[in-house]
C-alpha cells in the first residue's frame, strides 16, 4: 500500500514509519520543512497541500499536531493546540475528497481526553463527550474529518490513550524522577490512566488500515489501572521506592494548574471495545508486561 503519514517525525510517527515500511508499504511523509526522496513539503496553517499529494495514495494516516503537554496552555497556546489539529486535519479531509484516485482510508488522531475528567465510570466509543478543553478540541479535532467521510472514504479516530515507550511520551518525563527514587502517585492516586505500549498502538494502527472499522477507536490496552497501582507497577520494574505523592501544587507551579489537571491528576477508565471487536489482538494488554518489554527490563 501507498501510504501518507503526517508527523511522521513524532513519537508515535517514527515508530509507525519504520512498521509500515518493514511490513512493506510505500510511506510518504508530509513534512513541513527539508523534504527528502518521496516526502511531500506542506504548510496546514496556511492551507497548503500541492495539488496531487494524495493521488495514487491508498490511505492516510494524519497524526500532526502542536504538543499538548510541551508548553503552558496560555490562551495563545490553547488556540494552537486547537488551529494545528482542525486546520491540518480539515485540509487532508477536503484533499481526500477532491481527488478521484485517492485513498479510501483516512485514520485521523484523537484522544481518549475526548471524554473528558470522569470517575470509576467505564468508558467506551459510545460514551459521551466531555465538556473540558481537551475534551472540545478533540470534537472540533474529529469533526473535521467530515469532508472524507461525506466523500465515501472510510474514516477511523484513533483516540489514543497514554503512550508508553522509549525515548519520548509520558515515560520521558517520568522516568528521571523514579530512577531517583523521587516517584510517587499524583495526590491521591485514585485517577485512572488509560494506557497503551508504542509497539501496540502502532499495530493497532496497522490494523486499522485495513479492518472494517470506521468512526471513534480506542486506543488503549483492555486493562487501565489506577495513578497509584501505575506507580507502584513503574517503580517495581525500576527495583526503585515510589512512597511519598506528588502534590499538586509543584506540578501546577511548573506547568499551570489547567494543564498539570489534565495530564495528572484527573482521568478516564477507557475501555478498547471495537479494537477488541474488531479482532486485534495484544502484544502487552497488562502493564507489568508492557512497561518491562518498552523499558527492557
């Protein structure tokens, strides 16, 4: 297959690149800046996609957008957060349905922050949006695909838990503080993290590409657990102490209280049912197994 990858360069991207290319495919890369061999230049916040990217492609895989942990959400920030996912993904949507040749699959990100802050409740594809800023972005953020899926092509939103791998995601930041021993639960440690390791969430990805699934996907493994037992499994792979919990304060001081909310101290229960329905199958859906298999222990 002929693939088109939008940040390609990313943490999740990378990864995806090199399984698509071992299993064979053709990936092209839209990259805004220094294309090289196949990649194709293209500006989103200006609109800009040369006519014709997209023909002969088989599938789109969209995964661009500013970082949603990499800075203070200022509301300057907030609206990049928001343009750089709606305006790319608008601009890919409304190219797929201008070229007659073009893929038939477009598997655009999301998040599981869809659903907003919740309690013990168990989340699945049919549970309701939330009514937080990420949970509205990722509806502005999906709602953007409309133009692809009016056209006939087949439309996956990949909401995507908290990836853990080497090198990048949430691990990057965590694994310092508890290779110090300086880990601990986030206050009480009683929020829910839906979690998936980057070898599944790139397979799962794969899998989408030609499995009969269309609308929201979630991409986490079958098993979420509590901030508190995520610690003490984390720490135990480390062989290092995990005692004392973060208050909130710290984290709020260093990265703003609506953004330090948003990643540590509330969560989802999520739960993958049309992955799991529609045949895929785990190579890490517990997370002792997963975090030693992503860390090498």
């Amino acid at each position: 297959m002929r693939i088109v990858v939008s940040g390609a360069t990313g943490f999740i991207g990378r990864a995806l690149t090199t399984h698509l290319q071992g299993q064979g495919h053709q990936v092209v890369r839209l990259v805004r800046a220094n294309p090289s061999g196949t990649d194709i230049a293209w500006n989103p916040a200006k609109g800009e996609l040369p006519a014709g990217a997209l023909s002969g492609a088989h599938a789109v895989v969209h995964l661009a957008g500013a970082g949603i942990g990499d800075h203070r959400w200022t509301d300057a920030y907030r609206k990049e957060l928001l343009d750089s996912r709606v305006h790319s993904t608008t601009l890919l949507a409304e190219a797929i349905a201008s070229t007659d040749d073009g893929p038939q699959v477009f598997l655009s990100g999301s998040a599981i922050g869809y659903y907003g802050a919740s309690d013990d409740r168990e989340l699945t594809e049919a549970s309701p949006a939330g009514d937080d800023f990420l949970a509205q972005l990722c509806v502005q953020w999906e709602g953007a695909t409309a133009a692809a899926a009016h056209a006939g092509a087949r439309v996956a939103l990949l909401r995507t838990g908290i990836v853990l791998g080497p090198g990048g995601g949430a691990l990057k930041k965590m694994l310092p503080l508890f290779r110090f021993g300086l880990g601990g639960k986030f206050g009480n440690g009683r929020q829910w993290q839906s979690w998936v390791t980057l070898p599944d969430e790139v397979a799962a990805i794969a899998h989408l590409l030609t499995a009969d699934v269309e609308g929201p996907v979630n991409l986490t493994a079958p098993n979420p657990v509590t901030n508190a037992e995520f610690t003490k499994v984390l720490a135990g792979v480390l062989k290092r102490p995990a005692v004392l919990p973060v208050p909130r304060f710290g984290p709020a001081l260093l990265l703003g209280g609506a953004l330090a909310d948003a990643l540590l101290y509330t969560g989802q229960r999520v739960l993958p049912t049309v992955l799991q329905g529609s045949g895929f199958e785990w190579q890490h859906p517990g997370l002792e197994a997963g975090l030693r298999a992503v860390l090498g222990k």
